[in-house]
C-alpha cells in the first residue's frame, strides 16, 4: 500500500482531537519520527510560539490550535487535504502565512468556509 495515499478532513472549529500532549496528536496523525522536528519548526515559524511534543495542546490559543491543525495535516502522509474554515481564529498574516506553506506542499487541497 502506498502511505501517500489518502485523505484527511481537518475543521479549524475543532482543531484538535486530544487535549494532552502534543506526542497524542502526532500519532493520530501518522506523524513519521523524521518529519517532528521539521513540524515543530514550521509551527513556531507561523505561530512565534515554540513546542514539544510533552507540551499540553489544550494550553494553546484558539489561533495557535489552527496552525497546529496546519501543520499536522501538511506532515501527515495524506496526500489529499479538506479544510474547513481555516480562517478560524488566524489573523490575515498567519493565514496567507499557512495557506502558503499548505500551497507549497504539492498535496491536493480543498477549502471550505462554514
């Protein structure tokens, strides 16, 4: 089977699944060990917040939880991304800043605003 091969729904209104560490969301997500680091970079590039995988997700702002929801998905092996709202809680310079990277990822994507 091919691991580039799926589809991920991602709701900015929901973001997260869990609300303990972020190692519980990494898995959920298919997160491979060698794309973590590179995760956790691109969500302290958008965000200016730095994190580690022990640190608790539920702490985090409504905007830094949809960055997340972000980076999860653009490092997830889904190759194909659903975003609803995205929007959601992100000022004009950290969205163009995410939707960016998202664009940049070669993955197919789709956008939808409830």
């Amino acid at each position: 089977m091919d691991n580039n091969i799926g589809f991920l729904f991602a709701n900015a209104n929901h973001a997260l699944i869990c609300s303990g560490p972020l190692w519980e969301e990494m898995l959920l997500y298919n997160i491979r060990e060698e794309d973590q680091d590179r995760l956790l970079a691109t969500f302290t590039a958008i965000s200016g917040k730095a994190i580690s995988p022990t640190d608790i997700i539920n702490q985090l702002s409504g905007g830094q939880k949809v960055i997340l929801l972000a980076c999860l998905a653009l490092y997830s092996p889904a190759s194909r991304l659903h975003f609803v709202d995205l929007k959601h809680s992100l000022d004009a310079d950290k969205y163009a800043h995410t939707l960016q990277l998202l664009q940049d990822s070669g993955k197919q994507l789709h956008f939808e605003e409830s």
